[in-house]
C-alpha cells in the first residue's frame, strides 16, 4: 500500500513526498529559455494532482508515457490556490512493483447489492416490452460486467469503479420517490431512460490504470454509442412498440438537457425533462460529496474552488457543528481567483459534441 495518497496533500503541505502514482496525462512544454519541461497530471484512488519537473528533463522525457507508473520524489505546494507537485526525481516501476488497487478508486457500496437493487426495480415494470428491453441488456453476459464496473465519468461525478451502477441505482430510488408525487409520469419509461442514458460510458470510457476516453468514446461520444446498443438489442426483442423505441431514443439524446452542453434535441415531455433535471442534480450532489470528502480535513467550512460547478462550497454540516463564522469575504477570494483562471480551466466535457456534460 502507498505511504502517501494525493486526498493527504493538506497534511504535507511544503513537504517533500516520495509515493508511487500512475500518469493520467504526459505533456512536454516549452520554458520562456526554450527548454522543456513535463506538465503531467498524476493519479491515485484519491484522486488526481497536476505535477511539474523543471529540471534534469532531458533524462526522463521517453522513459515513461501515459498509463505508466511512476515513483516520485519531490514538493507538495500550493499554486493559485491549488495544490500540485514539484518533481524532483522519478522512476518508472514494473506492474510487479505496483498494487493496482491503490490507483483506481471504487465504490463504497456492496456491488452485487446495487446490481440486485437494480434488478428488484426491473420487476417492478408494469409494461412488458420495457421490462424485456431492460432485462435483454442486463442477461448480456458483456454489458452487465461493464455496468457493474464502469465509471459514471471521468473526473465530474461518480469517477469511481462502480460509479455507473452506483448512480443509476440513485437515479432510481429517486425518480421513483418523485414518480408518485407526478402521476402524469410514466414511472416505467422514465425508468428505462435512467436505466439507458449513460449505458454507452461502457465503450465511452477506458478504466484499467486510470479514467480516459476510447477512442470510439472520442470520436462518438456515449449517446450515439447507446443508440447503436439499442438498436441491436431491441432486434432481439420482437413486437416493440415503434413509438416506444422512438421515445426511448429522445430519451438518450436529450437527457443533457442544453444544446449548449450537447443535447442534439431538448427535453420535449415529461419523462424526458425529469430524466434531465434528475440526473443533473444526482451528479452535482455527488459533486459536492465527493468535493467536501477530498478535503475533509481542512478546517474551514468553505472548500477550495470547484471547477465542475464553477463556485467554491460551503459544507454546511461542518459550518453548524462548529459554529463557523467566517465573513462571506473570505470564501469569494478563491471564487475570484478561480474566475480569473477560467479561460484555462473549465468543467469537463464530452469529447464529440462541444459543451456537453458528462
């Protein structure tokens, strides 16, 4: 196991660390002086740190790329607010020197409980071509092991092994909880739209040392994948409805709900528009939870900036238990700061269509 995670960079602030990481992205660049010098983002189970080596670069540049792991030495700092690492010496280490588990985070939550949870709601269907759909997809020998691994993105919300599952079972439990105070929903096709809208991160996402995109997952993007899955699968299923399969693809196709942030159509009825707001605010609720995990040892309530939701938080449990006073002038600092970065920094988005949200 790893002496020192990246979630325990505010306990070694101005240190110097050596711990093991695997390289989630490799970029060479050019100093003012024309030397290069390597920018690298490096990863562990906690979560991801943007390095620097400014020095003896020459020596290290074609000894590693992307993917591989590495053993750093060098300083925990603080950079417009952010921590990142100077990197003083790095090897690279042979999979025989690495415990894997240590580099890809996953979910708290008992996966065969989740996928039976899943399953429960399933039977629950009142109409039996969504619930032969559905139970097409998760008999899929293939699909079901992706499902029950995937993540639900690659850094905003449920960025985890077991994410995608882990958030749709969400999904579920809350859709269904909102159902009964809509009657004019239809809970069983609002169900199947949860259980489909980011069945393509399976294909989408890469996720065996660190969270990128395939290159299928570039060049497509998941909601034309999980077209095509549909597709193939309701040819398995003989006698569905077409105006059911037509509502079935809006469903996917929209669930971003903008054009701006992807959707090809907007939400255009009920199911549609609630499959949107439900799964944009079960991703920023988990935004924050994930947000005020990473820094729970910081003493104020207020958290760092948070690129995804373009605000710095304030943890409210935290602020009441103990009485926390901070003036509000203390949290805008970093707001401000932040907002100076954003032409560089912005929240992730989908790779093929510009402004999507994952």
């Amino acid at each position: 196991m790893k002496d020192f995670y990246i979630s325990e960079c505010i306990r070694h602030e101005n240190k110097i660390i050596t711990s093991n990481f695997v390289v989630v992205a490799k970029q060479i660049k050019p100093k003012k002086t024309g030397e290069p010098y390597l920018a690298l983002t490096l990863g562990d189970r906690s979560g991801q740190l943007e390095a620097k080596m400014w020095d003896n670069v020459e020596e290290v540049l074609t000894v590693f790329e992307q993917d591989d792991f590495l053993k750093i030495k060098g300083l925990v700092n603080k950079y417009k607010n952010r921590f990142q690492l100077t990197i003083h010496k790095l090897r690279k280490l042979g999979d025989s020197e690495i415990e894997f588990a240590d580099y890809l985070p996953k979910t708290t939550r008992d996966i065969d409980e989740l996928w039976q949870s899943l399953s429960d709601f399933v039977g629950s269907f009142q109409n039996p071509h969504l619930q032969t759909l559905v139970r097409a997809f998760m008999a899929d020998q293939e699909i079901a092991a992706a499902y029950r691994n995937a993540p639900a993105a690659k850094t905003l919300h449920h960025a985890y092994i077991g994410g995608l599952l882990d958030h749709v079972v969400s999904l579920f439990r809350s859709c269904d909880l909102i159902c009964r105070n809509y009657p004019q929903v239809n809970r069983d096709l609002l169900l199947t739209g949860v259980f489909l809208h980011d069945i393509g991160k399976i294909h989408e996402l890469a996720y065996n040392r660190s969270f990128s995109y395939t290159t299928r997952g570039q060049l497509l993007g998941h909601m034309v994948i999980e077209l095509e899955m549909l597709q193939a699968k309701l040819a398995l299923v003989p006698g569905f409805p077409n105006e059911l399969k037509t509502l079935l693809e809006h469903l996917i196709i929209s669930h971003h709900g903008e054009y701006e942030f992807g959707s090809p159509k907007l939400p255009m009825f009920p199911e549609a528009l609630m499959l949107h707001y439900m799964d944009d605010l079960d991703s920023k609720m988990e935004a924050m939870r994930a947000h005020f995990e990473r820094e729970a040892d910081l003493e104020s309530p207020w958290t760092s900036y948070n690129a995804s939701l373009g605000r710095p938080l304030l943890n409210s449990a935290k602020f009441l238990s103990t009485k926390a006073t901070a003036p509000l002038e203390n949290a805008s600092a970093p707001e401000a700061e932040a907002n100076a970065e954003s032409s560089t920094e912005s929240p992730e988005r989908a790779p093929t269509l510009p402004g999507v949200k994952s």
